[in-house]
C-alpha cells in the first residue's frame, strides 16, 4: 500500500505523479502515428485513408464510454483513502462489470452497421473497403477495451502511475512490433493495422488483471469478498449504481459530443479527398500527442483534487492546481516551439506523398496554434473530474460544439479546409473559456469541497 501524501502539492509531488503517466499517454498516440507512417509509405494513400477512417470511427465507438476511465478515477480518488481500499475497489469491480456488458453490446449492435457508418464517413471508393475490413476486426475486442478503461482509471485514482506507465507501455509498444510484422512483414495492411490492435488489447487486460495484485497484495481477496455480498448487485443495492450511473451519464454525453466533433471533422476532410484526409489525419496524430503529453499532469490533478476533497483540504486543492499548470503551461511552450520549428522535419516523417505533404502545410500553422489554447482545457477536465463536477464539463461542451463548432464550419465552408481548422479552433477556445468561467465562480463561491 502507498503512504498517505502530505497535505500540499509541490511542483515535485506533482511532476512525480505526471511524468510516468506522459511517458504512457504519449504511447497511445505514438502508436497511431506509427500506423499512420507505416501506412503512409504504402504506394497508394487509400491504406492511409482508410486506417485513418476506421480508426476515428473506432475512436468515436470507444471514446464514447470514455467515462469508464475518467467516472472511475473520480470516484476511487475521493473514496477517501480506507485502510483497505476496499471502497475503490468495489467502484473498480463495478466499472469492470458494466465496461464488459457495454463492450459485449457493441459489438452485437454495432457490427451490422459498419458498412452505413463507412459510407456516412465519407469514404471514397476505394478507401472504403479497407475501412470497413479494419472496423471487422477492431471490434471484436470492444469488452476488453473498455475494460482497460476501467483498469486505467483505477490506477489513475490510487496515485499509482508507475502501474498506468507499465500497462500502457508495455500494450503499446506491442502494437507496434504487431504494426511492423503484420503490414510489413505479412502485407496484411489495414487488417494488420486492426489485428495488431486487438492482439495488444487483449495482453493489456491481462496485464492489468496481474498489475492489480501490485497495487495491494490483498486486492484479489477483497474483490472476491465484493462479489460474494449479497447488496453488491444493483437489484439489491441500487444507490452506488446509479450514483455511477449518474456520473458517467455526463461524461458520456461529454465525450459523445467530443467525439462527434472529432468525427465530422474527420469526414470534412474524406469530403475534400483522399490527400486532404490523410493530411488531416496526420495532423491530428500530431494534436493526439500534444493532448496526450498534456494530460499527463491532467492525471495527475485528477488524483490528488479527488484526494483533496475526500480530505476537505483546500490547501491541497489549490496548490495542485497552481502546481499542476505551471508544469503543463511551461510543456505547452515547449510542444509549440518544436512544432513551429521542426515542420520540415516532421511531415517527412509520416509520408513521402507529395499530394499529402502539401495539403499538410498549408493548414500546419493552425496546428502550432492549438496547444496554447488546449492546455487550459485539459488541465480544468482534470480538476472538474477530480473534484466530481462532470455536469459543468458536460454543458461546456454542448456550448463549444453546438453553438461554436458546427455554426462556425457551416459559415466558413468557402474556406475548404481552412474553414474547417478554423472551427475546431475556435471549439477548443470555447472549451477553454467555458471551463474557466466554471472554475472562477466555483473558486468566488468557495464549493469545491
């Protein structure tokens, strides 16, 4: 078991808890842009194309019950720290039960559709097939990719970065080595992009399920005391049930909307053509990185503000945030300096297609413009998560992506794609600001605890 943390949140404190969970966030999306490259310098970008479709459709089905990770991580950190755990281990069991029922429903529900849902993405004709083959196959692991989200938001909740480093690590990398034989060595393609996945979804669960035991010894013994309880199940003690329900209920609506954005704006690009499409998906690897690498101290904030309310301590409420965005700021900098300085190095990474590469630079710049603005977005979700306010992060969402989002896109369509960055530009400034305005009317009313 972990000690219990001093009442403050230093710089140090906070770096310690970010850094492994950078290092593991940043394996998520460095997978996708090594897809992306792989894929990228196959002799015809209808491989890229349609990767870069299936994996947004299979981004927006999965993302969707992204609560799975974030409700958990809320909820076991403010469970208040028992002596045996045994309060956030139940919400893991739970989260882990409703993540395989979900998972396993998806997959009935959605694997009829695939072909209606590749051709509402705009897919051309000959990007299509390969999309439709890589949706096959991602979705037989649906269950156990939500179950990993629950896993991941249990780790995030104990303050145990180490285990969320080796867990993500350790799939990701994986995946990769399954990239380079199955495209590469089989000349498998977009099924190898898609059967590779599955393969690394299926060791990282197993992974969790052993890392568990690290976290506490005893871990086993408690979740089997929880399934034994006859008031474990939700017929015969609803209350903790709905109040993950109802938490997760936000979330999902939140990242629904998320997601949706993120998928038009994907078709939006199919609309324009296979280049503009698979240069937007390369930027949007780029973005993927950049947000990954930031919530890292996102996590972090989510674990010690869930701490800070269970213990009713503002001081250690206020110093994770100060903490927290002085890191994530300096990083955002950072991210942008090598972003503006190191285009002509970069893009040459992903593809050597003329045709992409020169639909990549013209929009580039709005690239370098986001993580300036996105940092303040990522680092409030992680104090709203924290703290337990998902409703505000819903509502702030429906505002960027309703009245911003999509009015904007409608007005600037004559712009082509500029019109289109233009939007998710001003969506991510809407969220930033919206957030903000919550966090100063909740700091003035003093009702964070």
């Amino acid at each position: 078991m972990q000690q219990t943390p001093l009442d403050t949140a230093p710089p140090g404190r906070v770096w310690g808890l970010a850094w492994p969970m950078i290092l593991s966030n940043i394996s998520v999306p460095l997978l996708g842009a090594v897809d992306t490259a792989i894929l990228g310098h196959l002799p015809s970008p209808e491989y890229l194309s349609g990767v870069a479709i299936g994996a947004s459709v299979m981004s927006m089905l999965l993302w969707a019950f992204g609560f799975l990770r974030m409700g958990t991580t809320g909820l076991v950190a403010r469970s208040g720290g028992d002596a045996n755990g045994t309060g956030g281990e139940a919400w893991l069991l739970r989260a882990l039960l409703l993540a395989l029922v979900l998972g396993a429903a998806l997959l009935l529900l959605a694997s009829p559709l695939l072909g209606t849902i590749v051709q509402w993405m705009n897919a051309g004709e000959q990007s299509a097939p390969h999309a439709h083959a890589y949706l096959q196959i991602r979705l037989l692991s649906a269950p156990l990719a939500l179950a990993n989200f629950a896993l991941l938001g249990f780790f995030i909740g104990r303050q145990d970065s180490r285990a969320t480093l080796y867990l993500l690590l350790a799939a990701n990398l994986l995946n990769i080595a399954l990239d380079f034989a199955f495209i590469i060595g089989l000349g498998l393609g977009a099924k190898g992009a898609a059967l590779a996945t599955v393969c690394a979804d299926i060791c990282a669960f197993l992974l969790g399920l052993r890392l568990l035991a690290r976290v506490d010894v005893d871990i086993w013994n408690h979740i089997v005391r929880q399934l034994r309880r006859v008031d474990f199940l939700p017929w015969h003690s609803p209350a903790p049930w709905m109040e993950l329900l109802r938490i997760n209920g936000d979330l999902f609506v939140r990242t629904c909307l998320l997601l949706l954005t993120l998928t038009f704006f994907t078709a939006q690009g199919a609309a324009q053509g296979d280049a503009v499409l698979a240069a937007n998906a390369i930027l949007l690897q780029l973005l993927m990185m950049t947000s990954y690498a930031l919530d890292g101290f996102a996590h972090a904030t989510e674990a010690l503000v869930g701490e800070a309310v269970a213990k009713k301590s503002p001081r250690l409420f206020y110093s994770t945030v100060h903490s927290a965005s002085i890191w994530a700021l300096g990083s955002a900098i950072a991210i942008t300096l090598v972003l503006v300085v190191g285009r002509e190095l970069i893009l040459p990474l992903f593809t050597d297609l003329d045709a992409v590469l020169q639909q990549a630079r013209q929009v580039y710049w709005w690239l370098c413009a986001l993580p300036l603005l996105a940092v303040w977005s990522y680092q409030l979700d992680g104090v709203f998560i924290g703290a337990g306010k998902n409703r505000q992060m819903r509502d702030t969402m429906f505002v960027a992506t309703v009245l911003i989002f999509f009015p904007v896109w409608w007005l600037t369509r004559d712009w082509g794609n500029h019109g289109v960055w233009f939007s998710l530009f001003l969506w991510i400034s809407a969220r930033s600001a919206g957030l903000l305005i919550y966090f100063r009317v909740y700091t003035l009313g003093k009702s964070w605890m």
